[in-house]
C-alpha cells in the first residue's frame, strides 16, 4: 500500500516543499538586501563623521593662529 501511495504523496507534497522552499529563499534575498543598506548607511554616517572630525582638526590650528595674531596685535597697539 506504501508503494502504490508514495507517487501520490510525492505530488501532492511537492508545491508545499517547492512554497516553502521558494519562500525561504526570498527572505534571504530580502534579507540579503536589508543588510547591504544598513551596511551603505553605516559607511555613509562614518565617512561623514570623519570628515566632520577632520575638518574640526583643520579648523582648529586656523583658529588659534588667528586668536595669536589677534593677541599680538592687541599687545602692539599703542594704548592711549
């Protein structure tokens, strides 16, 4: 009786296995996806936070070049 069921079993639990397997394979892929965008927003915030900080670094020796030269000039000027 097993013999004469098994083809009958095979075709009727083959679109289930061939749904789910489908399925799963999507939410991979989705998956997948989901976290190369998280990855390029993470790239995107580190590269911005970077140049943030080094543009602070840069500013940083202008500024208090240009807080001495104020300095000098106010020491150089006659008081009156």
């Amino acid at each position: 009786m097993g013999i004469a069921l098994a083809p009958v079993v095979k075709r009727l639990t083959k679109p289930v296995v061939r749904g789910a397997v489908k399925t799963s394979v999507g939410l991979a892929l989705e998956m997948k996806k989901a976290a190369h965008e998280v990855g390029e927003e993470f790239t995107d915030l580190s590269a911005e936070i970077a140049a943030e900080m080094a543009a602070k670094s840069d500013r940083a020796p202008v500024e208090k070049k240009a807080q001495v030269k104020a300095g000098r000039a106010a020491k150089a000027a006659p008081t009156g």
